[in-house]
C-alpha cells in the first residue's frame, strides 16, 4: 500500500536507531521439514546503514522452497494493536519479491498464515499492510490482530537469491 506517512501514527517494534527497543528477529528455512534452503541473518552490507538482513538461497529441492527471518510480538505489543490497522516495513533488497506472513495463536499448522507480498527495492522504502488486507493461506479463519503472535519477513515459492533488509517494523494508524 503506498501513502503518505507523514500523518501516520507509528509504534515501532524495531527500529535500528533505538537502542531502547530490543531485537528479537530470529531465522527460519525449510530444513525443519526435509528441504535445503538456507537461511542467514546479518547486517547490511553498506557500513552507513543499519538494518537486520534475510539472505539466502530457496531451493524447490525436496519440496522445500522459503527462508524467513520472523519476529515475535509480544503481550505489551498486543496492548497497542487495538489502535492501529496495519504493519508498516522499512525495506531494501535486491529487487526481488518477498512477503510478509503473519502468524496468530489460533493457528496451529506451521504453513498457516495471513500474507501479503512487496518488492524490496535497492533503496529503503516504507511499505504499508493494512490488517484487513492479508489473505488468509491454509484457514479458514479471518484474521484477528489481537491474536497477533509472530510477523516474518519470507522468501518463497520459488528458486532464488535472497536479499532482504530491514530497517523498521511496527504498527501504524491513519
């Protein structure tokens, strides 16, 4: 979703330049369930930006075919959802197409989510998710933001390099 952020209200849950917040981003890949995707995390390559990256490479073998890095969302994140109505990301890659997965306590089955996808352009760019526009994928179920319980930056569905970064990610409200 593009728009104006300028009249947005922000509640981060990671931001690089608050030392204040803290960094929970951990990693995921396909290898839990017999494929050969391999998933890294680290900074971004350019010495001047922070952010946390996904790189990697998706492999289809096996039946494999995604990478993640995922972020838990915590109770006191919870309390501040009621007033928002979507995800905001601050991202950068290599041009590429990523989603972004949202997983809630009343999922069980790990291929179960809530996405939406966007292009990780060259240079950082503000990406908007509104809650009522993630797609369910393997449920029934509508989403519930108060359910919230991991956001995953993922790279999926097909064989390729993956080069994600993140600078910021939290809530937002018009």
């Amino acid at each position: 979703m593009n728009v104006n952020n300028s009249h947005l209200m922000h509640y981060p849950l990671f931001r690089t330049d608050d030392v204040n917040l803290p960094n929970h981003w951990q990693t995921a890949d396909d290898r839990v369930m017999g494929g050969v995707s391999v998933a890294q995390m680290g900074p971004p390559d350019q010495a001047d930006i922070l952010g946390v990256c996904l790189r990697g490479q998706v492999s289809l073998e096996n039946r494999g075919g995604f990478i993640q890095i995922k972020w838990p969302v915590t109770r006191s994140d919870l309390n501040e959802i009621a007033k928002h109505t979507g995800i905001y990301v601050r991202a950068w890659g290599n041009g590429e197409s990523y989603n972004i997965h949202l997983r809630t306590r009343s999922l069980w089955l790990p291929w179960q989510s809530y996405r939406q996808t966007f292009v990780a352009s060259q240079q950082p760019q503000y990406h908007y998710f509104s809650f009522d526009e993630f797609a369910p994928y393997k449920t029934s179920l509508q989403f519930r933001p108060q359910a919230l319980k991991k956001i995953a930056i993922v790279a999926i569905g097909r064989a390729f390099s993956a080069n994600v970064c993140v600078g910021e990610m939290g809530f937002y409200a018009q």
